[in-house]
C-alpha cells in the first residue's frame, strides 16, 4: 500500500475487511455478555448497549455493500 | 452423570478475546468449554480429551480451518466441526461441508446465531455420526466402505434373509427408496447401508428427520438460504439437498411434510435443481432420495395429505422392514450384539442372559422394535450387578409381559415378585425418568417433539436426558 491511502489492492481490502469483521464478532460478544451480566439495566443503559448494537450491525451492512 | 454428560466443545481461535467471549457465552448455555489460540495446541487438546464439537476459526496463525478440519475429520471422525471465518466465500463453504464440516458461520458472529447453529450441530451430530458407530461399527465393521452388510442387519430368519437381500439388490442402483416399518426397525441403518453399499459412497449421507421440521424452518433447512433474505437468516445457509450433493439424502418420517413443502420437494427431484431461497441462482443436483415412514402413505394419499405424485417419484423401489417380533431367533442374536457393544461403552462385563430372560425376550411384542430392545439391554448392563441380566434388571412391561391368552395373573402379583425396594435415591429418580420417558416416548411412536410435549418438558431437555439415561 502506498503512502497517502491511494491503491488499495483488492487483496488488502479484504484482508482490511476480514480485520474488521474480527472487530465486530468481539463487540457482538462482549455486547452479549454485558447485556447478560446487567440483568437491572436503567432504560438508558440499556438503550446505550442498543446503540452500540446498532452501530455494529451498520459497519457490518457498510462492509457488505462495499464486498 | 449429567457432567460427563455435558457436551465438550473446543473452540480455537488465536483471537484471545473472541475465544474468551464464546467460551464464557457457551459454558453458560450448558457446555463444557476449552479454548485453544492456535492450530498445534488445539491438537493438543484433542488428544487428550474427546470433544463432542470443535469450533474453528478458519485463518490460524500457524494453519487454516482447511487443515484443521482434515485432521480432525481423520483422527476423530465422531467429533463435529463449525468453522467460523471471516471471508464469505460460498465456494469455499460448499467445500468444507463436503470435507464433514457440519457448518460454516461467517463473521461477524452474533451469540444467538452461534447457539442455534451449536444445538442443532449436537443433534444433527447425533444422528450423523453416533447412531451407526454404535449400531454397527464398533464390533468389527470398521470398515465404511465396502461394508459387509451383515454388520448392519443381525439375524438369520427369512425375514432379515428376504431384507438383505433386496438391499444387496437396489443398493448399487440409482433407485430412490421408500423404506417402510414400524418405528425403532433400524429404517435408517438400511438406508445407510444402501448408501455405503452404493457407488455414492465417497460422497456425503445426508440425514434429515422430517417429523421435527416446522413448516417455516423446512424450505431453508431443504433448499438453504442467502444471508439476509429474511428477518433472521443471519448468515448464508446451505440446504440438506446442497450438502448431500453426489450422494444420498434420507428424508425420515417423510409422511410428516407440509403439503407446500412437498410441492417444492417435487419440483427439486423432478428437475433435479436446487436454488437457495433468496437467491437466483441454480445449482444442479446428483442426489438420491431415500426416504422413511412408519405411516401408511397410500391412507395418507387417500386422505390428501400427500402427494400422490411424490409418492411415486419416491417409490421406485421399496423396502419393508420387519418388526422385531416376527423376527424369531433374531431376538437373541440382536440381544447378544448390543450387550456387546453396551459392555465396551459403559465398561461392564456382563456375559449372558438368564433364562427367564430369554423367554421373556421371545415372549414379549417389541412395539418399539430393536431400539427398545437396545435401550433395554443397555439399562439392564448398566444396572446389573452380577455378569448375568436376570429378570430383575428388566423394566417391569416387560418382565410382566404375558403373552394376551395365558394372562390370568392379576398384575398386582406378579410385580410383587419382580420390585425389589430401591433405597439408592439417585437411581430410583433416574429409574423413574427412564420409565416415564419410555412410556411416552412409546404412546407417541418415538415423535420427541409429541413426546416433550406431553412431559411438559422443551425438546432439548427432552433430548439431554435421553442421553443422560443412555437413551436414543
């Protein structure tokens, strides 16, 4: 990859892509357990692990739409 | 008994924290998990403990999930194996389940997706791979290939003389099967056999129990799905048609099929092509059917609950099992074989029946056929403390079965002389589960999902004590 972001070979977008995949399995992970282990989440925790989720899945559609 | 009993799953990956996660995720939903972060360890590991399921990320430092489910797949065929990568590549899912992947889940991992899959992998794995284990391989017919047929239908009467026949016959044929019997006959062990006696062989058998299907999973677990093609298709799904591509797909307890599903059934075997729902492309087929009942389908054609058409598409040759009971010597001989292999599984030693067993054995109607007769005999290994099964070690039905016209004792007497007070409580609760799950599980003809719901208990559970009490 050259200095300056330019080129992006196809082989290190996917390598870049794969990465981040890896990323968002531990975010869904950990998301699941902390939901598990705050069983008496106020609303507002609860809707702040929401948005986390949703944030996850929305870079997940944005990787798709690029593959 | 329940911790051993606990399905152990390996999960490797060298993504410390995704292995941390799934493996605190997994142990509490029941299992008992190891975590490896590399290829080498996670060899390791399985050599010295056996794994019911090994959950595999396919890029390794040191391998790839390609290598790691050959080795497993060699050394330990009765392990399961989920890959778990990060690359959706269809081709490559196609070829790791034609290697004996049960699956492939695809990153980003979401908890449920994963549990759902991980269920169904133990009870697809069960059926897969443990039944004929114990059914036929672990005596002498380790051999899957060219497998003496012997192995699998026990027996010298004309009835299993007339049955190996007509397998010997149709097996190397392109013929689909219908393999009609009274639930318990060994249904899918014949069909395994045509299978593993036919050209196909080096190719995958697909089981399938229709009867637990519901009529929105069915079309997907038949034909797959394409990630996202409806609320909760999570990932790409290959379907039961796809899998068992080049060899053989065995539909049991067909009878029980949504009449939609038949339709679409019909539609695939006729123009032998499969397309995933959500998808547009075609993928040719080379697949045969064979598929089981214990209905009768001509009263369920008559009635418009199937099929004519498919009836005949499915019947081009059939199969008749033989009860257990109009089998005649064959009784003994079975008992034999499967106190054999009950005394290498639950390491007893117990060498014989006592002759009031045996009279019972040959008295008694079998309505649950050789199943019964294995579950018994593995029950009365266990419990027997001597090296002979005497009547005592029999569940009562039985060792107070009379044959109907002589039946002038009053039940109340003859139990009085066969109960003996039970003062182990642990094994009088698990001789009380045994028996009531039998008697349902018998008033329902072996339908787990009519059976757990009689017992007010969901499916899993239905399942999990099953096995704790060694049923299947």
């Amino acid at each position: 990859m050259e200095p300056g972001g330019k080129g992006i070979d196809a082989g290190t977008l996917r390598t870049i892509r794969h990465d981040i995949k890896n990323q968002l399995s531990n975010i869904n992970l950990a998301l699941g357990q902390l939901k598990y282990e705050m069983q008496n989440a106020s609303p507002d925790q609860q809707e702040y692990l929401e948005m986390i989720a949703a944030s996850a899945a929305k870079i997940d559609t944005i990787l798709k739409t690029t593959e | 008994m329940l911790i051993a009993d606990m399905k152990k799953i390996l999960i490797i990956d060298d993504e410390v924290n995704i292995a941390l996660l799934l493996s605190k995720f997994l142990t509490r939903n029941g299992f008992d998990v190891s975590t490896a972060s590399s290829g080498t360890s996670g060899l390791d590991l399985l050599k010295n403990g056996e794994f019911n399921l090994v959950l595999c990320d396919f890029r390794l430092e040191d391998t790839d999930g390609r290598e790691m489910l050959r080795q497993i797949k060699t050394h330990y065929p009765k392990t399961g194996v989920i890959i778990i990568t990060g690359y959706s590549d269809i081709k490559m899912a196609v070829e790791l389940i034609k290697m004996g992947a049960y699956d492939y889940i695809t990153k980003p991992l979401y908890p449920d997706e994963i549990l759902n899959t991980i269920t169904k992998a133990m009870e697809t794995h069960h059926a897969l791979v443990e039944e004929p284990a114990n059914a036929t391989t672990n005596i002498s017919h380790a051999n899957r290939k060219q497998q003496d047929l012997s192995g699998m239908v026990i027996g010298t009467s004309k009835a299993s003389r007339e049955l190996l026949r007509q397998i010997e016959l149709v097996a190397p044929t392109n013929y689909s099967v219908i393999i009609l019997g009274e639930s318990g006959t060994g249904k899918e062990e014949a069909a395994k056999s045509i299978h593993l006696n036919s050209p196909r062989n080096n190719h995958p058998f697909v089981a399938m129990d229709c009867g637990s299907l519901t009529k929105e999973l069915a079309a997907s677990e038949f034909f797959g799905h394409e990630k996202g093609s409806f609320t909760g298709a999570f990932a790409t799904k290959i379907g039961h048609f796809e899998m068992a591509n080049g060899g053989t797909l065995f539909l049991d307890e067909v009878g029980n099929l949504s009449y939609e599903i038949q339709a679409a059934l019909l539609r695939t075997v006729q123009e032998r092509k499969v397309k995933r729902i959500g998808s547009t492309k075609e993928i040719d087929l080379d697949v045969r059917i064979i598929v089981a009942t214990n209905e009768n389908l001509q009263e369920g054609i008559q009635k418009g609950r199937f099929r004519e058409d498919l009836y005949h598409r499915f019947n081009e040759f059939s199969i008749f099992m033989p009860p257990l009971r109009e089998r005649g010597n064959d009784i003994m001989l079975l008992a034999e074989h499967f106190l054999k292999t009950s005394n290498l599984e639950l390491n007893r030693n117990v060498t014989s029946f006592s002759p009031a067993v045996i009279e019972c054995f040959t008295n008694y109607r079998w309505p649950g056929n050789i199943r019964e007769l294995k579950n018994i005999i593995r029950r009365a290994a266990l419990i027997s403390e001597g090296n002979e099964i005497t009547i005592k070690a029999l569940p009562l039905e039985i060792s107070n079965y009379k044959t109907p016209s002589f039946d002038y004792t009053p039940a109340g007497e003859a139990q009085q002389e066969t109960k003996e007070p039970r003062h182990d409580l642990k094994n009088a609760a698990l001789e009380a589960e045994y028996d009531t799950i039998l008697k349902v599980l018998k008033e329902v003809s072996y339908n787990k999902t009519k059976a757990a719901e009689i017992l007010n208990i969901d499916r899993k559970t239905l399942y999990n004590k099953m096995k704790a009490i060694n049923l299947k």
